[in-house]
C-alpha cells in the first residue's frame, strides 16, 4: 500500500489529520489505485537487499537492535 | 683547548637543539594532519587506525500494524527474515499488540519467526484506536493518576477491540508479547501529545520489563546515545535512512538506501566529526514500510 491501510477506518480522511468517534468500521479501506505493483514491490525489495548486503559486508558498521544498544547503555 | 672545547659545547648545543625543534616539527605535522579532511580513499584506514570502535551501530527497524491486509504483512515480514538470514543480520519489528495477536490465530509461523532471536527484537508500538494514541484519548480523559494507570494496565494486559476502542476480556496488550516471546520487548514507540499520558504509560510499561522508548516530536526520533527519559533510555539515532531532502520515503522515489547510508556516514564523518578521533558512536535507525506493514 502507498499509505496506511488503516487511514479511513479511523479517520475522515487518508492524510489523517481528522479522527473518527466509535463504533468504527473496519471494512473502510484505501482505493485500490494505492496498491503497488509486483514489480514496484520486487523493486523496493531489490534496494533494500542491496543496503542489508552492504551494511553487512562493512567492517565499520556493526548491525544492533535496541536490545544490544541497551546492553552497551547498560555497560558505559 | 679551552677554543676547541667551546666549539664543541656549542656544535652540540646547536645538534641538540636542531633535534629537539626536528620532533617538534614532526609532531605538529603528525597532529595537524589528523585534523584534515581524510579522501575517500584514506577513509577506511584512517578509521581502522585510529578507532578501535564501531564507528556506526545500525538498526533495521520495521513498523508492523497493517491488520487490513494481513497476508501481505505476513508475507513482508517473511521476505525480511529471509533477507536477514541470508546476510546473517538481525532486525527489529515494532508490532502492535494487534498485529501479535492476528498473526498468533491466523499466521502462527510468523510468530515462530519472530521469536528467532539471532535475526529478530520485538518491540512494541501503539497504534489507533489504542486510547493512548493523539485523538483516540476520550476513554481516559479526565481521569485522575491512579485512575488513568488502572484503565491504561487493562489495555496492556487486555485484547483491544479494533471496532469500540475498550479492552476486552481477552489476553493481549504488551503482556502477551511478553509472555510468548520469553521476554519483555526491549523498545516501545509512544505517540502522545499529552505527557501526563504518557507518563502513566511508561511507568506500567517499565513495570513489565519495558527499557527504551522511541522519541517522538518536532525533531523526529533523533537523540544522543545516554539520553533518558522517564527513568527510559532514549532509542539513540543520529540519523535515519527514511526521508529524501523532499519529504519523500525512499521506497517512494528510485533513490538506492545503500546510497544514502554512504551519504549519511560521509556527513557525519567529515561535518559532524571533522577529526575522526571525535568519531565514538553514531547511531543509525532505518525505518522500511515497503507496503505498510
């Protein structure tokens, strides 16, 4: 999706700057023209295999998750 | 002699003193070349020389809340473990307690796959029609504290209802994460424009397991590595791949990520930190919504 799929059940519009009140409707969706295609979707991928690839091969990047952060946090 | 004598006292006070303005020379050449500009080409050594330290801790973070197109999250988050796998990486996913509890009826392999600690973090994040959430808060107004923290554990030890907004008499919230995963997700993104809110938040959190939060404001999520708040460390970032000059995501441009993480570290290396003796920890947060997952 090109924007938050949830955007119109919970808001008045898709930039959501207007909130809903409950009940909600939950079969609210976005148009379909905000579906990516196959091949915008094999693309982004592409890329994004190429940054994990890169940033795995260089020795000055080490790759952490918040867990580890905590664990040097913890230590300094 | 006593001529020969002088000559030599004063042949080898001047060696002596040519020597001693020799390693002076030498030293200021060594100290003032290490705060020139290094060429792409020294980079690499330069940093390898003089910092024993990772110059850059980088994290792949991926949002999950998209409970409308659930087998399309599935399916983002499966390619991404494949990803990770394949280049032996770990991820982080921030998961709405929704998206826990859909993937847990519906796509049980997706939680075995998170639960994959050498590849995958679980943390948390809060989502509408969570009633901490800006513009969902009418369940909680004009509580007051100890009211506001009794309603506001319900929702982290309760199911949500995507439809009402209340809690339902279910298992769910931060608690059943906890509880399947085997510990307590490590990193919480809190949106509120109302810090008594929040702070109630933080505090039930914490009380479960809870140690980081993501900073959320004008200035993004950006924040020095040690900061804290509300007893929390801040999730450290000094910059993120997300945004273009424009506004615009990556994945909504043809912009290549591994290109602009070269960027972002050369700005940060030669502007943030000129020397790199300067250079300790820079923090680097990747945010991927490939299809809003």
């Amino acid at each position: 999706m090109k924007d938050t799929p949830w955007a119109l059940i919970y808001y008045t519009d898709i930039k959501k700057t207007t909130p809903k009140s409950p009940p909600y409707d939950l079969t609210q969706k976005l148009p379909p023209s905000f579906q990516r295609s196959e091949n915008e979707i094999n693309d982004i991928w592409l890329r994004y295999e190429e940054l994990v690839k890169k940033a795995s091969e260089d020795p000055n990047i080490e790759i952490v998750t918040s867990k580890e952060l905590i664990e040097k946090l913890e230590k300094k | 002699m006593k001529l020969k004598f002088v000559s030599l006292v004063i042949f080898l006070t001047i060696f002596v003193l040519a020597i001693a303005i020799g390693i002076v020379v030498i030293k200021g050449y060594i100290s003032q070349k290490q705060l020139l500009p290094i060429t792409e080409k020294e980079k690499p050594m330069a940093i390898k020389k003089e910092s024993e330290e990772t110059l850059v801790y980088l994290t792949f973070v991926i949002n999950v809340h998209d409970f409308v197109n659930l087998t399309e999250s599935a399916d983002v988050i499966k390619k991404a473990m494949e990803v990770y796998k394949k280049y032996n990486v770990k991820g982080e996913f921030y998961l709405t307690s929704t998206m826990w509890e859909k993937y847990k009826e519906n796509y049980p392999e997706i939680i075995e796959l998170l639960k994959d600690e050498k590849h995958a973090t679980v943390s948390y994040h809060i989502r509408p029609p969570h009633p901490v959430y800006p513009g969902f808060t009418s369940k909680i107004e004009g509580l007051n504290k100890e009211e506001l923290k009794e309603i506001l554990r319900k929702y982290e030890t309760h199911s949500l209802n995507l439809e009402t907004g209340n809690y339902e008499n279910k298992e769910g919230g931060y608690a059943l994460m906890k509880k399947d995963l085997g510990y307590a997700p490590p990193s919480a993104g809190i949106f509120s424009d109302k810090p008594e809110i929040v702070e109630t938040e933080v505090e039930i959190l914490k009380e479960m397991g809870l140690s980081m939060i993501v900073r959320h404001g004008d200035g993004g999520s950006l924040a020095d590595f040690g900061e804290k708040k509300y007893g929390l460390w801040i999730r450290p970032a000094d910059f993120e791949i997300l945004e273009d000059e424009n506004g615009k995501a990556w994945w909504n441009t043809d912009k290549k990520p591994a290109d602009l993480l070269s960027e972002k570290i050369s700005y940060f290396t030669e502007k943030k930190y000129p020397t790199l003796l300067r250079v300790n920890i820079l923090v680097l947060v990747l945010s991927m919504k490939i299809i809003s997952i």
